[in-house]
C-alpha cells in the first residue's frame, strides 16, 4: 500500500505517478490505467484546493483491483448530492469534479461531514464490468 500526503500541487503529480506505476504492474489497459490516474488527479487537486491537506492511499487488492482512498479533515461537502449530480462544477482539477471519479471507476463511496471531512473510496477492477464480490 502507498500513503501520499497531499499538501500541494507536487503531491498531485507525485500521487498520479504512484497510481500510474501501480496500474501498469497490475496489467491494468491503458483506458483503465487512464481511468485511474484522472481520478487520482481530480481526487488529490480536491484536497488541495479546498482542504488545504490530506492523505492518499493506493492499494492493490489481489485478484480484484486497485483500491483508492483519498482522505481529508478540510470543510466537507454541504451540497454532496448535488455535487455528485453535477449541479455543482468543479473548480478545479480536470473539470470532472466527484461526479467524473463516481463515473471512471468501477466502485465508488463517499462521506463527508461539515467541518469534519471527506473520505472518498474508489476502486478499479482488474477485470472491467466482472467483479467477484461487491
């Protein structure tokens, strides 16, 4: 497992790079590999950008897929379903904001509570579309 403290916007790259590494030692495709690195991206630029610090974690879980919790004590999210039915535009990272990471991969959880924080779990399977268990 790879813990990444976020703080700024080197910590992004540096997460990216982990993700993308990971993904290929897995024989992740390159769409899938693709899928995970933008959600990385979005995730962690998040974390910067309105909570100041955070932590992300990947982690291979074998014979299922890569596992992605980005974690953070910042503001949290008073307008979470709309934020995840993108009523709400993303001010920064990619432009997919939650509702892009919710749609990229193939598990997708997340709680936030205000002044609190946010965890959100991600995970993309080895085998697009044929999850063993959920």
């Amino acid at each position: 497992m790879y813990r990444i403290v976020i703080e700024r916007e080197d910590d992004v790259y540096m997460a990216s790079t982990i993700g993308k590494r990971v993904s290929e030692e897995h024989g992740l495709t390159k769409s899938q590999q693709t899928k995970l690195v933008v959600s990385i991206m979005e995730l962690t630029r998040n974390i910067v950008f309105y909570a100041g610090k955070g932590e992300l974690f990947i982690k291979p879980i074998p014979s299922y897929g890569i596992e992605i919790i980005a974690i953070d004590q910042g503001p949290g999210i008073p307008n979470l379903d709309q934020v995840l039915n993108n009523s709400v535009p993303s001010k920064t990272g990619l432009g997919l904001g939650l509702s892009g990471v919710k749609r990229l991969m193939d598990e997708f959880e997340i709680t936030s509570t205000i002044h609190l924080g946010t965890k959100v779990r991600a995970v993309k399977w080895f085998n697009e579309g044929k999850a063993k268990y959920k």
